[in-house]
C-alpha cells in the first residue's frame, strides 16, 4: 500500500516537474504526410538544444545602432566571435545542461562558436526519458522520411529556464515555398511567342548595364536550399550559355555548404542560384544546402546552425523558405529572429521571400476568416521581398502587383519603429482597406521591397524551362543588386550594407528614384463574402503588396553607395 502511494506520488511530481517548452506549437500532421511507424527504443535520432542567451537588450541595440545611417556606429558591426562574448549562454545554463546530457549518457554532442546551440546524437529511448511527452515516428511525404512526435514534449523544470526550446520533435518542413511551375498554362497556351523573364530582361528592367557587374574578389552572395532542393552545376553552366550573353559573369557556385544530396535538380535551388548569378554578376556565391541530413532535424534550424557556426560567410544570403506563423509556436519565431540579429550586428544582409498566397487565409469559425502571415518574412530583422509582373507580359513595361505577392501584418512581432511612419500613411490613405478583423495593424507589417516574380526561365536537369513564378524568384533577384551595391562600397572602403531596413525606410520618406514605385494590383486573400479573394491593394510610397518597390539599380546605387 505504502509502495503505491509512493509510486502515485513520484508520477504525479514528475507531470508536475514538466514543463512544455513550445506549448504553442502546432503538432498536427499536414497534409501530404503519412505515418510510417513509431520508431524502436534503439534507433538513433538527433536532438538540438537551444539554449538562452544572455544580454539579448544590448545585442537588440547594437542591431539597430550598426544598421542607422545616422549613428556614429552605422557599419562597425562585429564578428561571430565577439557576438560569442556577448551573448552566449551563461556558466550556469552552459553547466546545467551539460550534466543534464551526461546524466542520461548523452555523449556524442557538438556545439557552436557562440555556444547558445547543442546538438546531440542519442538512442530513442534516451531521448523519450529527456522530453517527457514525446514519442518519436517515422512520416513520409513519398520523397523523404523524417522522424517527429505528435504529442509535445515537456523538459524536467530545472531545465526549463537554460533551454529556449527542444529542436527535433516537432515542425515539419515546410514545402510552402516549392515553387510554382504552371505546366498546364505552359500548355495550354497556343502561344508562337513568349517573352517570359531571362536575366537579360532582368537586367534590362532594373537598368544594369554591361559595366553594372562587381570587380571587388572579396564581394559574395549566398542563397540556401532546403528540402529535397539540389543544384546540379551543369544546369548554371547551361544555363549562363543560354541566358548569360551580354554581361560578364561566372557560371560556376564557388562553395556548397552543408549536404548535397545527388538526387534530381530541383527548381527552387536552380531558379535562386541561376538569378543570383545573374543581377550580382560576376560575385562568389555560395549555397548553403540542409536538406535534412538527420530524419530528425529541421531543414532551417540546420541552416541557422551552419550561420552560426562559420566566422565568415556571405554578407548577402537570399532564402526562399516560410511556414505559417500560426503553424509555430512564439519560442522559436522569437528565436530565430535573435539568429537574424545576430547575423545583421556582422553585417549580414538577410533577404527573404514574403510567399506566394497572398495575405493567406486562416478559417476559424464558420463564416469568420483571418489573414494568415508568414514567417519568417514577418521577422522585425530581415529584408522581405514581394513579387511584381510586368503590366504587358510581352513588354519590358512598368511593374504592376503579382497577384501572389505574400504581404500582411505579423500577429507575433510588433511594429517595429522604422516602419511606422511608413505603414501609418498607407493605412490612413487607403481608401479600401481589407475589414481590419483580418489582420493586426500593431504587427510587424511586411513585405519591404519587391521585384519582378512572374514567368521566369530557367534551366533544370539540363532542359530550359518557362513559367516559373514565385516570390522564390523576386528575392534572389532583389539579392544580387544588393550584393551589387556592396561590391562598389567595398571598392571605396565602405562597409557592407547590413540590416537594409531602417536605412531602406528613412531613405524612401524623401524623394529619390532608387526604388520603382508599385501602384496597381491587389493580392489574394480569402474567398469568402467579406473580402471576396482580395486582399491588401498596392498604392503609392509603401505598401503591405510589394513594399517600396522593385529596384531601380543606378538610383539605388546613388543612395545605398555611399556613407555620410
Ligand atoms: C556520433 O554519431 C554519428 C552519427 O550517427 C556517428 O557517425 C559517430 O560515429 C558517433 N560518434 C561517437 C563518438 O559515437
Ligand atoms: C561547429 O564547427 C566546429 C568546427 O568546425 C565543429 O567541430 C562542430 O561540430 C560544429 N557544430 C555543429 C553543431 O555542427
Ligand atoms: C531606368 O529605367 C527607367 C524605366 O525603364 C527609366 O525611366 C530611367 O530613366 C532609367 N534610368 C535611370 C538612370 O534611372
Ligand atoms: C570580375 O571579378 C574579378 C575579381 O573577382 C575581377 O578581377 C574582374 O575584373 C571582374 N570583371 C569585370 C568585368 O569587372
Ligand atoms: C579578402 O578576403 C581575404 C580572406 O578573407 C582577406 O585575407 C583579404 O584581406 C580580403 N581583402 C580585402 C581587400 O578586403
Ligand atoms: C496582434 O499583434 C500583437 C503584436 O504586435 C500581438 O501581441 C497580439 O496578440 C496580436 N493579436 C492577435 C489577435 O493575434
């Protein structure tokens, strides 16, 4: 009798003791996946362990400090290893968590410069007695296998104030981003002549001319592949042959970082690797490629790994990659969005794309529906870029909205200061504003910028290939001018241009023509009787369709070249 009573105790203190790290995040399992099985006790899977931080207020400040054109302090940003100093995790926490680990016999770990991320090697068993509440199974979309829990896992409380949150049980990757090929359009259109989009249009568009390449050795791009998304170098070759006349650029990727699987190209990491190379013409580019060397990690935790673990990367990275942000629990939204602020205090630019559903659409009761932001393009940190097509698909015309350009206000993030001037006026001018129970104005509201996103050509498993359209393709674009107007500060001794944001939004609140203007088109929200499929509309200076704009290449040079 005693025994029970014991026994009875020690369970109800152990749920007690739990502590769900993520209690916000959604666990379901999308569409598109199937359960294979649960796994056995003996097989291994990986763990990443996030750990907190330390001084996060000043690395906020010194964020914003770096990236002001009008503090003493714009440019001089710091190395990994310093941000290191800063940041990384206290003794305690350090200390905590290695006993932790050794305590279960957890022994085959590796951790980071900045030693705020542990990522381990255990046996199921081991890693079910660390997370209470999960239990590992092996889904399959019919590409790849990955292993997640669908039920939370907790951390015993002692653990609960080192640990941000557990990376491994949960998220599946997204596959939001896989670009869009309209092959049935490609078909059924009986067209003789199609003008479609090839680096030269591009490049013609935003005017580069023959001499707008970079000259500088040290100038570099990065863009970063996911998922089942392989590169194959004889696709850039043939491509740079077909496409590449008129400019000087190179037509090899200088590094791969991380994984490449051998499997066929994918569209996504062609399309980002062929554009980049083509407006930053003539620049090192690097991928960084995670397409999930473990069944257990998460694709994008594993690229932020990589970041943080290299003293030197690119200082222009374009990434096409977003979930939900309902899909996410706040824990790590808000920590990768510390990764960000790390990478922008080293003069990292970041750019991502802001999706390809429009406002989105989320159903929460019958008959009510909410807009759905994405992240991270609703990240305060990085540079979001929406998607534009020409307004006569046979022309080299103005630039009119693409109807899928992602934009919207973040539930999660609030309005940083940079940018509330800027939503304020488009909020109060506008004169058809979407209901506003669709979307909180105090968020964070995005995209910043814009390019063109509409029929692209590409070359893929060595076939050139039409109609690829997606935000994917707009912010590889909007990457290599920037990494373009980096090489020419770099020539005169300037600094890379960072965090663009607060310089991107004072710069535009006075006359320049740095950015083309977007004006016309809505983009797509719910179909219902409210909103009836529209969602935001773009209008002059800033809006939540296509930012400020797609780039005017001379005039953004004349306004991002040069310093004080
Ligand atoms: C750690 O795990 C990796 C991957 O499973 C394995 O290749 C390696 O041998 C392990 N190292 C040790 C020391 O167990
Ligand atoms: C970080 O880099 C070091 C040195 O290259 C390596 O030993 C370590 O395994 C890396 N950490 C992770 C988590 O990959
Ligand atoms: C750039 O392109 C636009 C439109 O194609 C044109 O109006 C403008 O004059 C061009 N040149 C410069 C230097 O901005
Ligand atoms: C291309 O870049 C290299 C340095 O990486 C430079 O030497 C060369 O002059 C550049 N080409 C042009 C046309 O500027
Ligand atoms: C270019 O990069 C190399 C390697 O990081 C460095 O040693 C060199 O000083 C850099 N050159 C310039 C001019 O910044
Ligand atoms: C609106 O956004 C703010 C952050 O700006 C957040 O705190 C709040 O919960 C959001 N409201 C809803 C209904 O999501």
């Amino acid at each position: 009798m005693a025994s029970r009573c014991i026994i009875l105790i020690c369970l109800s203190l152990s749920a007690v003791n739990g502590v769900f790290l993520e209690l916000d995040q959604d666990v379901s399992i999308p569409k598109g996946w199937k359960h294979l099985e649960r796994l056995s006790v003996n097989e291994d899977i990986m763990l990443t362990f996030v750990l907190k931080q330390q001084n996060l207020d000043i690395l906020k400040e010194i964020f914003y400090d770096v990236s002001d054109p009008d503090s003493v302090n714009y440019g001089k940003y710091m190395s990994l290893e310093q941000i290191g100093v800063l940041i990384q995790p206290s003794a305690e926490t350090q200390k905590v968590v290695q006993q932790w680990l050794q305590n279960h016999n957890i022994a085959n770990c590796s951790s980071v410069i900045t030693k705020d991320f542990v990522q381990c090697i255990m046996p199921v068993r081991v890693a079910e007695e660390l997370l209470p509440g999960a239990e590992f199974h092996r889904y399959t979309n019919g590409h790849v296998s990955i292993i997640r829990s669908p039920s939370l896992y907790t951390v015993h409380s002692d653990l609960a104030k080192h640990l941000d949150f557990v990376s491994g049980p949960h998220r599946f990757p997204s596959e939001k981003m896989a670009l869009k090929y309209y092959e049935s359009k490609w078909k059924a259109a009986n067209w003789q002549f199609h003008l479609g989009v090839t680096p030269s249009i591009v490049r013609k568009r935003y005017n580069l001319t023959a001499s707008d390449v970079a000259s500088f050795e040290n100038s570099s791009q990065a863009v970063s592949q996911f998922l089942e998304q392989y590169f194959h170098p004889a696709d850039l070759a043939e491509f740079m042959k077909l496409f590449g006349g008129g400019f000087e650029h190179r037509s090899q990727v200088d590094r791969i970082v991380g994984t490449q699987g051998s499997g066929k190209a994918g569209l996504e990491a062609s399309l980002d690797v062929e554009y980049i190379m083509s407006t930053g013409a003539n620049i090192s580019t690097w991928i960084f490629s995670t397409p999930g060397r473990h069944e257990s990690q998460e694709p994008f935790l594993e690229w932020m790994l990589l970041l943080n673990n290299m003293s030197s990367i690119p200082l222009v990275q374009s990434i096409s990659y977003g979930d939900y942000e309902d899909s996410l629990s706040v824990a790590y939204m808000e920590r990768i969005s510390t990764e960000f602020m790390k990478a922008g205090v080293r003069g990292v630019t970041i750019l991502f794309s802001s999706g390809d559903d429009g406002a989105g659409c989320k159903h929460v009761s019958k008959d009510v529906n909410v807009f759905s932001p994405q992240f991270p393009a609703s990240s305060p940190y990085v540079t979001t870029v929406g998607g534009t097509s020409f307004k006569n698909p046979f022309k080299i015309t103005y630039e009119v909205t693409d109807y899928i350009s992602g934009g919207g206000f973040s539930n999660v993030f609030p309005m940083p200061d940079y940018q509330v001037q800027a939503v304020k006026s488009y909020l109060s001018t506008t004169k058809k504003l979407p209901p506003q129970t669709y979307y909180n104005i105090s968020g964070r509201a995005y995209p910043d910028v814009a390019a063109l996103s509409d029929n692209y050509w590409i070359v893929v498993n060595r076939v050139p290939m039409p109609w690829v359209s997606g935000t994917s393709a707009s912010t590889p674009v909007f990457a290599g001018i920037l990494a373009l107007i980096n090489d020419r500060r770099f020539t005169k001794g300037l600094p890379s241009l960072g965090f663009l944001n607060p310089r991107l939004y004072k710069l535009q609140q006075q006359k320049n023509d740095a950015l083309f203007d977007v004006t016309e088109g809505c983009h797509l929200a719910c179909i219902d009787d409210q909103v009836q499929g529209q969602g935001f509309c773009a209008a002059p200076a800033w809006d939540p369709v296509t930012g400020w704009g797609t780039p005017n290449y001379p005039g953004l040079l004349e306004a991002l070249g040069n310093d004080k």
